[in-house]
C-alpha cells in the first residue's frame, strides 16, 4: 500500500483541526446560549441552597409568603415596567407615583372618604403614566430626564398633599384590607402579585398588543413602517406602569397602616434591578415576564440572605449596585455577541421571549 504524500497528510491534518475547532465552538456557543437563556434559574437555587443553609428556617411556608407579600409592590412595579423596557422605554418615575397614589389614598381614608380613595389614586397613576408616555413621544424629551423629572414632580405633590406629615392609620381596619388581609394562609397583596404576573406574561406572549411592544422595542422604524402606531404602543406600557406603580403603593402603606411622602426612597431602583436581572434588554425588544419574577425572587432571596448575615444597608447598596452594573454589562456583551452571530450568517437578532 501506498502512503499518501506528506503534503496530503497535512491537508488531512489541518481538515480534522478545523472539524474539531468548529465542534468546539458549537459547544461554546451552546453552552453560552443556555446560560444566557435559563443562568437566572441557576443563580436562583444557587441563592436559595445557600440561604437555606445558613437559615434553616428561609424554606418554611411561612416565611416564604411572608417575602411574597412584602415584594409585592415591587413585583407589580417591575411586572409592569417590563412592558416598558420591553417596547425601548425606561420608567424612574414609579418611585414617585407610588409615594404620591399611597399617601393621596391614605389622606382620602382619613377623611371618611376610603370609597373614593382606590379609584383616584388609580387614576392619578394612570394619568403621571400617560403624561410620561406623551412627554418622551410627543415632546420628544429622553425617557430617563422625563422620568426622573416626574418622580420629582410627584414627590413634591404627595408632601404638598400631606404637610409633610406622617398619615396614621392603624386603626383603619378599611385602609388596611389590600395589604393586610390574607386568604386563607396568602396575603391578598401575593394573590394580586401572582395574578398580574400571569396576566402580564399572557398579553406579552400571546397578544397582539404583546408581538406589537417586542416589535417597537426590537426596531420602532421598522415597526412604523409596518403600519404599528408606535407612540400610541408606548403610551400604553407607561400608562400600565403608571397604574402598576398606584396600586402598589397603595398596598405598601396598607401593609404599613402608616403613609409617608419621604418613605421608599429609591425603590424604583430594585424594580429596575429586578427587570435586568431577570434578562430583559435594556435597548428593548428583548425579555419575558417569567424572566422579571425570578429577577424579584432573586432580590427576594438576596435581602433575606443578608438580614441572615445582619448585613448593614450600606453595604447592600454596594452590591445592588454591582449586580445592576454586571447585569447591564452582561446584556451588552450579549447583544453584541448576537448581533456579530447574526450578521456572520446574513440573519438578525431575535429577542428571547
């Protein structure tokens, strides 16, 4: 038998490299596509088994409603601001919102008027929410100046309506009812929480409303051009967030039995941790409700770890300020990553729903 010439040994040499390189980076790119898609799940029972060990009691059925119910209003917050940052948008007024719908239904109760107090307040949510969306859409101004100005703006009306003074109410067994009474063992503020997520997820994942949001987020020109009306679908999802951030605050003093104007100072900032934890894409176009709830259990499960290791708010600061950083930094990497994949093969990027 003949034996190939070593030019042909090298041409077989370089092929089973090049064959093996190829199956190398598959593997790769698998592995970096499953971590992308389901790391959140990982990090979730990551944080669960390790809380769980230094606090036997973090697993037992009571503790774990008491966290529904004290993330709630979070949890609706950033239930809803993942419509906006979905669809491109970006909403640092709820902070405001939540202050202002808590203490204007706190002041109603107060005055005899509790009928009133959860439709107003609903109402001025919705009303801050489509302000926003007509400022960023119609106006033109940046979605973070607008909405760090409106949160501004309803600070200062929540302690013009309350003197600044603190509205008691605990012996308001009305007031208390959202956020204190429970259905059997589950307070009614989870029951809430669990039901908007589900709804939420529906109108993201299978309506038409739903496709329309991913559409603008992913490329507003295109969406235009399509035909979508695509201020009208911004307005929207602020309007949902505005009504979310109302409804939440009320909840949150409910719980309370007590209202303040300069109470939850920079909660929209754990919304905004708990929706880019979750996966969703700070550009738009990318993300899933599913997504946004682990992104709040994780925060869940992290604060209770640290009141475990007595851990000072300083320092908490310090690192939910870090996971913000490497959560967006992560969601950069990955976009450009999909995007060089993208434009590799002639395709396009497609959002992870």
């Amino acid at each position: 038998m003949i034996s190939p010439p070593a030019a042909q040994w090298a041409e077989m040499a370089d092929a089973t490299a090049d064959a093996s390189s190829r199956r190398l980076d598959t593997v790769r790119s698998k592995a970096l596509n499953l971590l992308q898609g389901y790391g959140i799940l990982l990090l979730l029972a990551a944080l669960v088994a390790a809380v769980a060990i230094g606090e036997p009691a973090f697993l037992t059925s009571r503790n774990l409603l008491n966290l529904l119910q004290q993330w709630a209003p979070i949890g609706i917050m950033a239930m809803a601001g993942t419509f906006v940052m979905i669809g491109g948008g970006f909403d640092l007024s709820v902070g405001g919102i939540f202050v202002l719908a808590g203490v204007m239904f706190a002041g109603l109760a107060r005055d005899g008027l509790f009928e009133f107090g959860v439709p107003v307040a609903l109402i001025v949510g919705l009303g801050l929410g489509i302000a926003n969306g007509l400022i960023i859409t119609r106006a033109g101004v940046n979605a973070f100046i607008a909405t760090i100005g409106m949160g501004q703006v309803a600070r200062g009306l929540a302690l013009i309506y309350s003197g600044a003074a603190p509205i008691i109410l605990t012996d308001n067994a009305a007031f208390g009812v959202l956020g204190q009474s429970r259905v059997g063992q589950l307070a009614w503020s989870a029951v809430i929480l669990v039901g908007l997520f589900l709804i939420g997820g529906a109108v993201l994942s299978r309506s038409v409303y739903g496709r329309t949001v991913y559409a603008v987020g992913g490329n507003p020109a295109a969406s235009r051009l399509s035909g979508i009306a695509v201020e009208r679908v911004l307005v929207g999802t602020y309007a949902i967030s505005g009504i979310a951030a109302a409804l939440a605050g009320m909840i949150f003093f409910s719980r309370l039995g007590i209202s303040q104007a300069d109470a939850a100072v920079l909660i929209e900032v754990d919304v905004i941790i708990a929706i880019v934890l979750g996966g969703t894409a700070v550009g738009g176009g990318v993300g899933a409700m599913w997504r946004t709830a682990v992104g709040v259990a994780i925060l869940a499960v992290m604060e209770n770890g640290f009141d475990t290791l007595n851990l000072g708010s300083f320092y908490q600061d310090v690192i939910k300020g870090s996971i913000l950083v490497a959560a967006v930094a992560w969601d950069v990497w990955s976009r450009r990553r999909k995007g060089a994949a993208a434009a590799a093969v002639g395709g396009t990027d497609v959002g992870t729903r």
